[in-house]
C-alpha cells in the first residue's frame, strides 16, 4: 500500500481535469488557428477555458495567457518586464525565498541591461519583511517587484496586501507567484502580473498560466510569433483540463481547507513530540495542506528513503536529497536546519487514515536513521 | 567560568550532511558550559546547521568564517543547554 503525501507542484490529476482532458482531447486535437471547423472546435474550448481562468483569477480574458509550463510562465513574466522597462532601471526586487525560477530570471544577462537583484530577508517563520521590501521597492531604477502568495516548501503566507501598496506608491510592478497557493486559498486580490501552476491544484502538466494586467509595461526578450506571450501556443486539452479543475476545487475549497487544516494541525503537534525536531513556517498564517519539518542528526536522504520503504513518499530540502549539495534556499534563509528535512502536502485525496499511519510510523523512520548515524542520546 | 581561551576544533571537513552536526554534538558533550568548540566542515549544509543547532540547543555561535576555499569554520561557546 503507496501513500503519497508528497502533493506539492504535483497533485493527482483531478477527476474534473481528467474528464476535462478525454473530452478536448476528442474534440479540442486540432490546431486553434485553423479557419476550418475542426480547428474553431479547439479554438472555443481554448477560449472557454481563457475565460473561466480569467474569472477564477479575477482577471479578463485577454490578460490571460497560457505557457508550457509554470517555470515558463515565471521566466516570460520577470524577463518581459525587464525587457519593458529596461529605461526605468534594471533593478528586480525579490524576497530570498523566492523561486528558482524567478530568481533566474532576475539574474539573467539581457541585452543592454546588467542584472541586478535587492534581495530581502525573511524571518525565523519565512515571511518576507514587508517593510523591508517596500524600502527596496523605493530605491532607484527598480524594474519589477516579486513575490509568493505563500511559499511552497513551509506553507508561510506573505504580506501581500502591504507590498502591493508599496509597489503601487512606487509605481512598479508587482508579480505575484501564486503557483503553491492558487486552488488552495483564495486568488489574491492585487497584482499586476499573476502566475499559477495548474498542476498544484490537480490539473494536468504541461500547462502554466500567467496573467497580465494591460496597463504593464512589457516587451519580448524572445522571438516574435503569432502567440506573443508563449511562442507555440499551449496544449488545447491541457489548458480546458487546468480550467475545469479549478473550478472544482474552487467549489468545494471550504470544505477541504478545514478539513486539511486539521490534519495539518495533528501533524504539526504529534511530529513536535519527536524529540529535538524544529516544525517550520508560521504556524497559523499559512496553505491549508503543506507541513514541513526538520529532524536533528538525521540525514534527510536516508530518511526519505526509509519512508519510501514503509510506503510513504515524501518531499525534502535537504541538500542530500537535491541533485547539488547546497540545501534549501528556503531554509537556509529562514535560518532553521536544513538537514533531516520532511515536507508534506496534503492532496484532496488524503485520508485521515493515511496520515494517522504516517504519523505512527514517523518516530521509527527518524530512530533507525539516528541510530545509524551514531547519533542516539545527543 | 572558563580558562578556555583557544576553542578545541572538531575537524568534520568532507563529512556530508549531518556529520559535522553530529561530530560537534558528541564533542559538546564532553565538555563544560563555556567552552568554545570551532567546527571546520566542507558540506555547504553546515554554514546553515551549526548556528541552528546552537539555538536549538541553547549555544552561542561566536564567530564563522571561510577560512579556506570552501572551507567553513563556526565557533560556538557552550550554553547552559549542552548536556
């Protein structure tokens, strides 16, 4: 018996995205910038599913835009305004806590323009000081504002509400990277750039969607084509798939996040039980479904592994379960240990009972690896 | 009160994460409250773990520095939380 408790970027397919998905792919296989009927017929499902993402995100319809991917979504955002705004300055203001993606991008050589980042701390918790970022937000030449709606690897929510503010008082603009968040906890409420990640919530892969309000500034970094945005245009299944799972876990959000906030809070007090174990991220202001917690002494690979061995998948930021060495830049700005570290989250799918047995095996898991680590009664 | 003056060093260099954290753990237990203790680790994890391992366990991280390419050095002085 496999639990999968690892449903952070990656959730199970909704059923609502995989009806969604059979059905375009019948009737939504063929290229929607054809003039014949078979090319319209994918052109209205495209368009239906830009119009309920639009209505999901609080956006219209023509500020939606849809990419291959999320990484895609985040790189076009940050690297077309830049490109826009390149007179303004060069300067992309972003919390240490940020995606890779994001950060990638800010850092990116572009013609005529030398990078350069203002990096703002985060506290113990991972929240992003918000008077910090405002003060970054008002030096000169600042291209672009970024920021998390929450961040993924400890569940922290941001101070959104103030930045954006500041970026308005500014005059720059402000993306936001709801890609954990969306489908879990309310589309937020002031942006000027908004990116999402569909596979978050249960919808397919190989989709990302970024919204863009039409008073940006903006200009391609990349080659023209008839998408302007994300060159290629998107899969046609994808995209309604994304769109009618959305919807869904829209419907019944309520009703999950209590009920996924319960389990969390059982999660979070019986792993604190663990002897010398830190729980990370706020504890009340926070997703619904996503924990995370390390374990002194413990190597957070060979923990992954003895998990995996009992059946349980789960996620990790520490650097031994990375493809570099380096550990997560998450907590290593929070300042909490990195090592013997486990992040849970939740999927809709998750039972009580999935969770109570994770949790009953959880202290034999962190006692065999400490034991073969030599590290009983430090 | 400690005659300590030059802190003893726990050389972890090459030991991957958690080791240098352990290492330096079975060497606090050893010693009095007020030691100072200087760990030399390779593994980038360490930079991060050494001072949370102290606040965890009620020890002061007095200095850190790269001493040698790739090389780290944190000191602690042990607190009333050593056991």
């Amino acid at each position: 018996m496999r639990t999968h408790l690892d449903n952070g970027g990656d959730a199970p397919l909704h059923p609502a995205a995989r009806a969604a998905y059979l059905r375009a792919l019948d009737d939504g296989w063929a290229d929607p910038r054809r003039l014949h009927a078979e090319g319209r017929r994918a052109a209205v499902l495209l368009g239906a599913a830009r119009e309920s993402l639009a209505a999901s995100l609080g956006a219209r319809t023509e500020e939606v835009h849809l990419a291959a991917s999320h990484t895609a979504a985040l790189h076009a955002g940050v690297l077309a305004v830049r490109t826009g705004r390149r007179r303004r300055g060069p300067v992309v203001v972003l919390p240490r806590i940020e995606r890779a993606a994001v950060r990638h991008a800010a850092e990116l050589a572009l013609p005529g323009v030398e990078p350069r980042t203002e990096l703002v701390d985060v506290d113990r918790a991972g929240r992003v000081d918000a008077e910090a970022m405002a003060a970054a937000l008002a030096l000169p030449g600042v291209a672009l504002a970024c920021l998390q709606q929450a961040n993924g690897e400890v569940g922290t929510c941001q101070p959104l509400a103030r930045v954006a503010e500041a970026a308005r008082a500014a005059s720059v603009p402000l993306l936001v990277d709801a890609g954990a968040a969306l489908g879990h906890v309310p589309a937020p409420a002031a942006w000027d750039l908004l990116a999402a990640d569909p596979a978050d919530w249960g919808g397919p892969r190989g989709v990302g969607v970024l919204a863009v309000r039409s008073r940006v500034r903006w200009g391609r970094s990349w080659p023209q084509d008839p998408e302007p945005w994300f060159p290629g245009g998107v899969s046609v299944p994808a995209a309604f798939a994304a769109a009618a799972s959305l919807e869904a876990v829209t419907a019944d959000r309520q009703a999950e996040d209590e009920r996924r906030r319960a389990l969390v809070a059982r999660v979070r007090a019986s792993v604190a039980r663990i002897p010398d174990t830190e729980v990370v991220g706020d504890p009340q202001d926070r997703l619904p479904h996503v924990v995370t917690f390390s374990f002194l002494y413990v190597d957070g690979e060979a923990l992954v592994t003895e998990l995996d061995r009992a059946g349980f998948g789960v996620g990790s930021g520490s650097a031994c379960t990375a493809s570099t060495l380096e550990p997560s830049h998450v907590l290593a700005a929070m300042g909490v240990l990195t090592h013997g570290n486990v992040r849970i989250a939740l999927d809709r799918t998750t039972s009580e009972d999935d969770v109570d047995r994770f949790l009953a095996e959880l202290p034999r898991a962190v006692a065999r690896v400490r034991s073969m680590l030599g590290a009983e009664g430090l | 009160m400690s005659e300590v003056t030059e802190p003893e060093t726990v050389d972890a260099r090459g030991l991957r994460c958690p080791l240098p954290v352990v290492r330096l753990a079975a060497a606090a237990r050893e010693r009095p409250d007020g030691s100072l203790l200087r760990v030399l680790a390779t593994d980038p994890a360490a930079r991060h773990d050494v001072p949370a391992w102290a606040r965890m366990r009620g020890h002061v991280v007095v200095g850190a520095a790269e001493v040698a390419t790739g090389v780290w050095a944190v000191t602690v002085r042990l607190g009333p939380g050593a056991r």
